[in-house]
C-alpha cells in the first residue's frame, strides 16, 4: 500500500509531515465551520482516492484513531463521514 503525505509525522524527513506542519494544519482547520471541513474532507478523500494514496483501510483506521478521543455523538458524526468518502 502507499504511504500518504499525512500518514506520519515526524521531526524531519522526506514526504513526512512535521510537527510544525501538523501544526499548521490544525490551526487552518480549526478556524472552519463544520460545514466547510465537511467539504475538505470529501475534497481531500476525493483527490486521494483519485490519486492511490487513500484507500477505505486508511479511512477505517483513521477512524478508529480519531473516535477514541471523541464524544459519543462526535464518533457517530465521524463514522457517517468515514462511510461516506468510502467507495
């Protein structure tokens, strides 16, 4: 399987996010409504998927990372969207 530019992060390295990267990226996202991270994620799934880099195995372990951290309701939100940029 393809590694992803977002599959890890590290301190430094080729093709790996940074802290300071991931960093960033919180700070874009974190300024959105729902609505328009709802648009991202269905952009960005679309253009991985067009390109190889995102697959539905990616998307379920995304999930399972990401629900631990969130409320019943957030993981139920979560996983509708994660059924919904599936094939």
């Amino acid at each position: 399987m393809k590694k992803n530019k977002f599959s890890r992060v590290s301190k430094a390295g080729k093709g790996k996010m940074t802290e300071a990267q991931l960093q960033e990226q919180i700070a874009k996202y974190s300024k959105m409504s729902r609505q328009e991270l709802i648009e991202q994620m269905h952009l960005l799934a679309g253009q991985g998927k067009a390109s190889g880099e995102l697959d539905n195995e990616q998307l379920d372990r995304f999930y399972s990372q990401a629900s631990t951290m969130l409320s019943d309701k957030e993981r139920n939100n979560l996983k509708g969207l994660v059924d919904d940029l599936k094939d």
